[in-house]
C-alpha cells in the first residue's frame, strides 16, 4: 500500500445550472474528515473546489497537490455526462444558500445607524 494520503469524493447533490454548466456539491473526504466541495463542469470548463482547511493541511492549493488529476478523474466517472444532463436541470438558486436578513439590495441605510470606531471609544 502507498504512503500517500487519499481522499474521496462523493456525489451529494446535483445543485443545477449555472452560467451554461452544472455544478454538483460533493462531499470530500480527508484523513478521516469529511467537508463539501463542489465540481463544475461544462463542455468547455472544469473546476473543482475543497474546503479551505484541506487546502490548509496540504499547505497548497488544491490544483498543485500530487492527487489532483486522479482526484478529478474519479468525480467525473461519477458525474452525469455534461449534454445528458444539461437540459435536465433548473437554474441554480442561490438564495437558499443564504440567510435572509431582511434586508434588500440596493437598501438605502440611514448614516445614524451606522456606528465609527470613534464613537466606541
């Protein structure tokens, strides 16, 4: 058995559409741990995201670690092939990701409400 350190990765969800690719969230497992990534792909872009903390241990950036490319090739082997799936999907919402604050765009804020560093001191 090898020294290197594998990790996984699994299909969560099919998140949809977005900007005419799909991207998928995934769960990424690590030494034991496990963290969501996502993978986005599209027949002419490919791109695949990890936690920050992975990032942090292997002391770079996803794209430079040794294990990347077999990494990349085991979730395609898993995903449903870009113009078999395409049509399939709706638009990704991305408001369900965040909470709501009552707050909307574009909202004027009144200067009173905001506080400066002066008046905490």
């Amino acid at each position: 058995m090898s020294d290197e350190i594998l990790m996984t990765a699994d299909i969560v969800d099919y998140l949809g559409k977005y900007e005419n690719g799909v991207l998928v969230l995934l769960s990424i497992g690590y030494k034991g741990n496990f963290t969501e990534g996502t993978i986005y792909y599209s027949n002419e872009m490919l791109s695949l995201t990890v936690d920050e903390s992975i990032e942090e241990e292997l002391g770079m950036k996803i794209e430079f670690w040794d294990g990347y490319r077999d990494l990349l090739i085991s979730v395609l082997k898993k995903v449903v092939p870009y113009n078999e799936i395409i049509n399939r999907l709706d638009e990704v919402d991305f408001t369900i990701y965040v909470e709501d604050d009552e707050s909307e765009e574009g909202e004027e804020v009144d200067d009173d409400d905001i506080d400066s560093e002066e008046d905490e001191l």
